[in-house]
C-alpha cells in the first residue's frame, strides 16, 4: 500500500491585522483544515512584521496542532523572521524552506493545493 504524504492547504494571509481580526482568521483555517488537509501553507508576504502577526500566526498554529496539523510559513520576510525570532517562537513559526534546510521537515507537497486568502 502506497504511503502519501502530507496533504497542503495552501492560503495567504494579507494584512493589516488587527487583535478582531484573530478569531475569524482561527475559525476559518480550522474549517479548511477540516475539510481539506492536514499541512496549511500560509502565504504571509502581505502582512506587516509586528506582534499581532505574529500572535496571529502563533494562534493559527495552535489551532492546527490542535487537529493534528501543521502551518508552515511561506514568503516571509526577514523583518517578519527577525519578530518571530524576537518572541521566541523561531522553533514554532519557522519559514518552510529554513525548516527543510536544517531537515526539520517531512515529504514533499501534492502539486495542486487548494488555494485562498484569508481574510476576505
């Protein structure tokens, strides 16, 4: 029996974000999660380098832990890394390809994942 990897959900994140923004953004990655995939690609090159980001992309992990799933960090600026480094969550919140550089990452991604932009 073959073994699949992952299967990735892809999805940007566009800012700015705001503390009301959080909730809505956790439910309606945890309703994708639900339905679609087990691995969320978030897309967070248009979003701002600052804390509520970064608490945003912290929640939107734990919410996927939560369901046995994962968010990896796609096209994240070096401010935004240098912010995440500076909270103390590097380990948590890492972009993909830093991960995949130092092997912290599993298989390879299905070709075609499912695409959105949150929030609307």
């Amino acid at each position: 029996m073959p073994i699949s990897g992952p299967h990735e959900v892809a999805f940007a994140i566009r800012g700015p974000i705001s503390r009301a923004d959080l909730p809505g953004l956790c439910d309606r990655v945890c309703a994708l999660l639900r339905t679609s995939g087990d691995v969320v690609a978030c897309d967070v090159a248009g979003v701002a380098p600052d804390a509520v980001t970064v608490d945003a992309l912290a929640r939107l992990q734990l919410a996927a832990r939560r369901l046995g799933c994962e968010v990896r960090l796609r096209n994240a600026s070096s401010s935004l890394l240098e912010v995440v480094e500076l909270m103390g969550l590097t380990h948590v919140l890492a972009e993909h390809e830093h991960r995949q550089a130092v092997g912290q990452l599993g298989a390879g991604f299905p070709p075609e994942p499912v695409r959105g932009t949150f929030p609307p």
